[in-house]
C-alpha cells in the first residue's frame, strides 16, 4: 500500500465525532444549512428534474432518500440526484485552494451512504469533516490539476470515497480498497468548464459522489483496489501529472484547524471569481444612479486565475446558456449595473438574452495584472473603472468578497439565504421548521430524520415554480 493511500485510510477510521470541538460541529451545521437551502432552490430546474427522474425509478431497500421526496432509491443514484440540486445553482460553498471546487459537493454524497448504511448523525457530521479535509488538503497539494486540464471533481471524488467509507463503517483495509478504486477510476476532464458550457458543469461533481459512493459500496462487499493507487508507475501522482505535495501533518485535528473551518460561502449566485467583483459593481450602480448610457467603457483588474475561469472566451461575452452566464464576469458585471442585484432569474434565457445586457457587456474589458497575481489566492482582488463619455472616471475596488473568511457570513446571514432559497419551494412554515432543526443536527438519530424534514407535500411542484418565478 503506498504511503498516501496509506494515510488516507488510517485518517479515515480514526477521526470520530468525539475528537470534534463545538465549534467544528457548528461549522458542518453552517454548510449543510447553506447547501440544502442551495438544493431546494434548484429543485425545479431542469438538470436536478432530469437527475431526479431517473432516480425515482429505482427502488432500493435499503436506500437512501431523494431530497424533496421520501423515495428510497440506490445510494448512489440519491447521491447524484440530490448532488445536482444542491449544486446547480452554483451558489454553494467553495474551497480556500485555487483548484479545491465546492466541498459541500461531498455532503450529499456522505448523506446517501449514511443513510444506506443506517449510520447515526454524529457518524455523519464526522464524515462530512474527513470529506472536506481530504479534499481541500488534496486542492492544496494539486494547485497543477487545473493547468494540465483537469476537472477539480478528481480531488472532490477522494473526499467523497474517504468520508462515505467512513460512514458506511468500513475498516482500514476495505477504506483503503475504496480510495485506491476512486483514484484510478475518475478522472474527469476540465473541458467541462471552458466556453460555452452545458449542463454538465453542475453535474460534475455529484457525479463523482456518485462514482465515490459506489466505490465504497463495493470495497465495503470486499473489492479490492491498486495498492499503489497514488504512487505507482501509472497511478494518481503519474497520470494526472501532478506534483501532490501532500502535507500529511497539516490534516485537521490534534491541534490543526479543519479546512470546513475556513472554506468560503457564496452571497450571490454564480462563480466565486464571478461573485466577488458583484460587491464594487453593485457600488458602482449606485453612485451612477441609472445612467448607463454615459458608460464608455468598464475595466476590470483582477487575477489570472479569475481570467481563466470568467473571461476565458469570447463565449463568456456572449452566453446562451445559465451555465455559461453565471461563470461570465462580463455578463454578470452588466446585470449588477444595471440591476443593483444578482439573483436566481438573472440566469433564466429570456434574462440572459437582454440586448440591453448585451450592448453593455460590449463595454466590458477584462486583464489580469501583476499586483493582483501576487496577492492571490490570500486574498481575491477585483479593480472596476466605469469611465463615462465625458472621461469622468468611477472606481471600486474589493480583496475580500462577503463569505470570505475575512468577511464572513453569519449564522443570520445563512438563515437569509436558505430562507430566499426554500421558502418558494417549502413554503415558510416547512421551511423555518427545517432551519430550526438543523441548528440540533448532532441530537437527530438518523439522516432519514433529517432528509424528511424536507419532503414536499404531494401537488406542490407547480405552486412552487410558479413561486419561483
């Protein structure tokens, strides 16, 4: 067994929930609070119906529940399907490491084997932890995933596979087997996230919660993987061309932070690089009051990794797809002008096809410079110059976007947002009861208990998309 894969498992069996402080529980209460309320926002968008048909289909006994629904179908088919809602919409959380992803990708996978394996709460809190931690310590080490052309959901499946295995119970060796599968088994390509991008880009890491899920499912019936799964002459480190400077010392625990400590939360809808230059252009709307037409041209300074993932293409100033608009910093940028707001109908088609938007986004130029480089990832900067046409010059400027460690979200703030998300959906009764009890997650016996709070009455999915709307 080679030394990561090692680690890995040993990690993996040993974390308990006992070894957690108060206030590392709260935070796995914070991100699932913020990635349910994600998730029945998005339930009646196409991708999560498309997911969620097909595991409706399937009848599992045991299961594990669909979201909304109190169908029990395979583990990992729940593990897509609710992955999907909870991801669509591209508002969850997101890791501190420039290539990490979204590490609430891993918590409905981790609910999925939880439940299938009739693990308690605090079992699943546990494992939510060792599911951030193994893939933010990986997006860390493998900051050159993404420049060889990787997708972040290759770090985000060994997340998912470390914590479901522990959910499920597995020992060491049947950890070990599961990891080594999922390693040699995902590697998905970043083509998803150049251009104009389709509905894949949501799915792509459910996805791998999928393929982690199922993974654990098979080493837990006694499968076995590459023993050299990260190491070996054709394994991880090799074939994804990565360095992996994994810093097995710096794993949360014995006196070390956990990463879902510190992860970033999203205050508005679309691509973190996206999101953080919303809070200077909704400044800037502001202080021009309306008057767009006076706009000659719109400079935004910021990094270069925010270049690659928003303004990569001539597709991001021109999008037709939601997907492609909520990764777009010019599209995003001429909705925040001329709006004051960003928010869930900012990416439906008829929106997205404004030809005032349009016009505006023609204004916009976008160029990394050296000084933002060199403060990046410690801090996000983003400089917007609005010059009129009569050369009057307008700046803003932002390093640390709401939800940022350094300008965090409170409980309070959560609670907003997930009441945004699913009242429209729920209902606000349905909904504030929810919220209620997953402040007392660890006290709930199983993640059924849990799942069933957000069952949808039978003859409410058209009321809700009307509400939506």
């Amino acid at each position: 067994m080679d030394r990561i894969l090692n680690f890995l498992s040993d990690y993996g069996v040993s974390l308990t929930y006992q070894k957690l402080s108060k206030d590392v529980v709260h935070h796995v209460k914070r991100r699932i609070v913020d990635t349910l309320g994600c998730a029945m926002g998005a339930y009646h968008m196409e991708p999560p119906e498309i997911a969620r048909a097909h595991a409706l289909e399937v009848v599992s006994s045991p299961g594990s529940t669909i979201l909304g629904t109190r169908h029990q179908s395979s583990p990992e088919l729940a593990a897509f399907a609710n992955g999907v809602m909870a991801r669509y919409l591209d508002f969850n959380d997101t890791s501190m490491t420039g290539s990490g992803g979204h590490p609430s990708d891993n918590i409905m996978g981790v609910l999925a084997a939880a439940e299938y394996a009739g693990a308690d709460m605090q079992t699943a809190i546990a494992s939510i932890v060792i599911a951030y931690e193994v893939q933010g310590r990986f997006g860390a080490a493998c900051n050159d995933l993404r420049a060889n052309g990787w997708d972040n959901a290759v770090l985000m499946v060994l997340g998912a596979t470390t914590g479901a295995s522990k959910a499920m119970g597995l020992n060491k060796e049947q950890t070990a087997n599961a990891i080594a599968l999922a390693a040699v088994a995902n590697g998905a390509m970043g083509q998803t996230r150049v251009g104009q991008l389709s509905m894949w880009k949501g799915c792509t890491a459910p996805n791998a919660a999928r393929n982690a899920v199922f993974s654990v499912i098979m080493a837990r019936r006694g499968l076995t993987g590459p023993e050299e799964a990260f190491e070996g002459p054709r394994g991880y480190k090799k074939q994804l061309g990565t360095s992996l400077q994994l810093q097995l010392a710096n794993f949360g625990g014995n006196g070390q932070a956990f990463t879902i400590e510190t992860d970033k939360y999203k205050y508005f809808p679309c691509d973190y690089e996206v999101q953080c230059a919303v809070t200077p252009a909704l400044e800037l709307y502001k202080l021009l009051k309306g008057r767009l037409d006076e706009i000659e041209s719109i400079d935004i300074e910021t990094y270069a990794f925010a270049v690659g993932v928003a303004a990569d293409t001539l597709a991001k100033w021109n999008p037709t797809t939601r997907e492609t608009a909520d990764h777009s910093l010019p599209y995003v940028m001429a909705v925040a002008l001329t709006k004051g707001t960003v928010w869930l109908d900012d990416f439906e088609e008829e929106r997205i096809r404004d030809p005032k938007l349009r016009v505006l986004m023609q204004k916009i130029r976008v160029r990394a410079t050296e000084e933002c480089n060199r403060i990046w990832p410690e801090a996000y900067p983003f400089r917007i110059t609005v010059t009129t046409k009569s050369g009057e010059k307008h700046c803003r400027e932002i390093k640390y976007a709401k939800g940022h460690p350094k300008n965090p979200m409170s409980d309070q703030e959560l609670e907003a947002k997930f009441r945004r998300l699913a009242e429209p959906v729920m209902g606000k009764a349905q909904a504030s009861k929810a919220l209620s009890q997953l402040w007392r997650l660890e006290d709930m016996e199983s993640v059924r208990e849990l799942l069933a709070l957000f069952a949808l009455p039978a003859g409410s999915e058209k009321k809700a998309h009307a509400a939506i709307r």
